[in-house]
C-alpha cells in the first residue's frame, strides 16, 4: 500500500514522490553536480508511523540517502511526524543533529583557516 496515495489522494505530485520516479531521478542527477562541493549529511527516521490502522517508515534509509561518495547518513529514531521535532537539548535526535552540524562548521573553519593561511603566504612570498 502506498501511504501518500491513502493520505494525501489523488494528487498529481504523489507519482513525482514515488521511488525509482522519473522526477526523482532528475533531481537526484542534478544534484549530483553540486554535492562534491558540499559536506552533505542525510538524516533518515527508523519508527513507523501510525496512518489510522496502517503504520509505515515514510522516508527509509534507502529513500533518504543518495549514495554520493562523500555524503554522511545518521539515523534518527523517530518516525516522520517527529523526525525534526526535540522536546530538550539531551534529546538524542537532538544531540546527533547538533553534532553533525558542529561537524560541519568545525570542517568549515579549519578549511578557511587553511585557505587564509594560503592567502598570507602567497602574499608574503609576493613582497
């Protein structure tokens, strides 16, 4: 059973949504033009989520990964309603995004600091 068609209907964008969708695809091979140059994390939920008498993971791991060479995945354990959704800072959802994100800035920073360093040597060398 395919859960956006139960819940949402009819719609023209559900088939887009799809896996394996043309749609996808395109977006996906789009992207991937970008993604060398990004620090790219996929966050993906493990808890199904109740749709009346169904439960399903919405978006599973295979879904919410892209497979780039460089791309970090962390699972979070809450289903789709709550996956952005933290009730306190030691939430461990919580605790696993703010780590990522450090990640990043901290990656970030040193590559800046490592570029700047470049910069004034070069100019240095230059006098």
């Amino acid at each position: 059973m395919n859960v956006l068609k139960v819940a949402l209907g009819p719609k023209p964008f559900v088939a887009d949504l799809e896996r394996n969708s043309g749609m996808i695809a395109s977006v996906n091979d789009s992207f991937r033009h970008f993604a060398p140059d990004l620090q790219l994390w996929s966050f993906y939920e493990t808890r199904p989520c109740s749709f009346g008498p169904a439960n399903a993971i919405i978006v599973d791991k295979s879904s919410a990964t892209l497979g780039y060479p460089h791309e970090r995945t962390a699972l979070l354990n809450a289903d789709h309603r709550g996956i952005c959704k933290f009730d306190f800072p030691t939430d461990s959802n919580y605790k696993t995004l703010r780590n990522a994100l450090i990640t990043t800035v901290e990656s970030i920073s040193s590559e800046s600091m490592l570029l700047s360093n470049v910069i004034l040597e070069h100019f240095l060398i230059s006098l």
